[in-house]
C-alpha cells in the first residue's frame, strides 16, 4: 500500500501540469470570439453618377465602306439594328426591334413608309430573276410587324400584312394588298391593284378604288404617329445633361 501511494504521489502532479496548459489554450482561442470583426461599411450610390448603358447593342453598323442613312426627319426606334448599305428616307419610320442588314445588297426604305415591329430586311448576292438583288421598298409601303423580307421589291402605296415572307425576286406592284401570313415565292409577281393570300400567295380578288384610297392614307397615319415618338428623342440622346450635373456638383466649370 505504501508504494501504491508514492506512485500515486509522483503521477498525480504531471497530469495537472498536462491539463493547465491546454485549459490556457482553450480561453485563448476563446477571447477572439468575444469581439468579433466589424461588419462591412455599406456603400451607397451617389444620386450625381451617370448611369451608361452597357448592353453594347449598337444601332448604326458599318461595314467597309457603307456605313447606313437616315433623313432628318426618319423615325427609328433605339432597339433597331441598321447595318451597311441601308438608306431610309424622309418621313419613314422604322419600328421597335426590326433589323436591317444591307451587308450584302441595298435596302431602301422609301419616303413615308414604315416597317412595323421584329421585322428582318436583308438582301442576297444576286437575284434567282436577273433583277437587281437589293430590297427596294418605295413610298407609302407599310411592312406589318415580324415580316420577313429578301431582295424583294414593293412598289408604291402598298400593305404587307403581319408575318408575311417575301422572298428572292419577287415583286409586289402598285396599290396591292398581301394578307397576314402571307409566302411570296422566289420569282412571284403580285399584279396591281389586287388583293392575294396564303402559303405559297395566291390571287384572292381585285381591290375596289376605295380600297386604294385607303392605302396611303394608312401610311400617312403611321407617319403622324411617329411623329410623337421622335419628338421624345433627341439625335444624341441626353447623356450631356448627366455630365453637366457632375461638373456642377464638382464645381467644374462649364
């Protein structure tokens, strides 16, 4: 028993010399807990910063040496694609969405025509006719919305309806009518003065002068109506008047 109680005596003060250091380790890793990081400082934008469009949609593409034209008073909405060889004219108007790409051929857009919303003009190398291969849409022509046209020509004072397709060559003649939906094969010849349908286009009947009548003076009313849509953009938009508050309200004189 004697013995058990010295070896008793002698293990018992090494294993409190073994624990103190680790309780001593514990409280230490302990204290950073008690007073943790401050929290991020929040940052607010400055009512004065000049908010840039960074979408990078370009509206006027050139290429090479085309670069596209429009007329003073043309309308063409912000989200339009205009790319190459692309002319549009006094008083017509180009809708929301549309893309024009003359990186091949011509596309003239005639005075006071308009082509509607999601609308795509291109036009091809050559023609399968022998006619010229560019998209030639003459005065008082309205393009409903999500048309398609190719290297096409429409004559004056005429409607193509919404989600129509007219394709390489093919002609659309004076005071004609092209219903809803309509497919104009490669080649197809729409006569005057008449009203046609369907996939592929088919001759439907003949327009009454009344009817006629009534076709430049849907054009003329689109034209009114993007009268006030252009009078709510300026050509160079109103950027300018960002960058003269920030120079004011860094006392930057201008």
């Amino acid at each position: 028993m004697a013995t058990l109680a010295r070896i008793s005596r002698r293990i018992l003060p090494r294993t409190l010399s073994t624990t103190l250091p680790g309780r001593a380790f514990s409280t230490e890793v302990a204290q950073p807990a008690q007073n943790p990081t401050p929290p991020a400082p929040i940052i607010t934008e400055s009512a004065d910063r000049v908010k840039w469009d960074y979408r990078g949609q370009r509206k006027l593409i050139p290429l090479g040496q085309w670069a596209p034209k429009i007329a003073v008073d043309a309308y063409v909405a912000p989200n339009v694609v205009l790319a190459g060889q692309v002319v549009v004219y006094d008083g017509a108007s180009v809708w929301n969405g549309s893309v024009l790409r003359g990186d091949l051929n011509k596309i003239s857009v005639g005075f006071c025509s308009n082509v509607q919303e999601r609308c795509v003009v291109h036009a091809a190398w050559s023609s399968p006719t022998g006619l010229p291969a560019e998209t030639l849409i003459e005065r008082y022509v309205t393009v409903g919305a999500y048309s398609l046209l190719r290297s096409c020509t429409i004559e004056p004072e005429c409607i193509i309806g919404q989600h129509s397709i007219l394709m390489e060559g093919s002609l659309v003649e004076t005071h004609s009518i092209l219903e809803a939906g309509s497919v104009v094969p490669p080649g197809r010849r729409i006569p005057s003065g008449e009203l046609w349908a369907g996939n592929p286009a088919r001759f439907v009947r003949t327009l009454t002068h009344e009817e006629t009548l009534e076709i430049p003076k849907l054009a003329v009313a689109i034209n009114d109506l993007s009268k006030s849509y252009f009078s709510e953009y300026l050509p160079y938009s109103t950027v300018y008047l960002e960058v003269e508050k920030l120079k004011s309200s860094l006392g930057i004189s201008i």
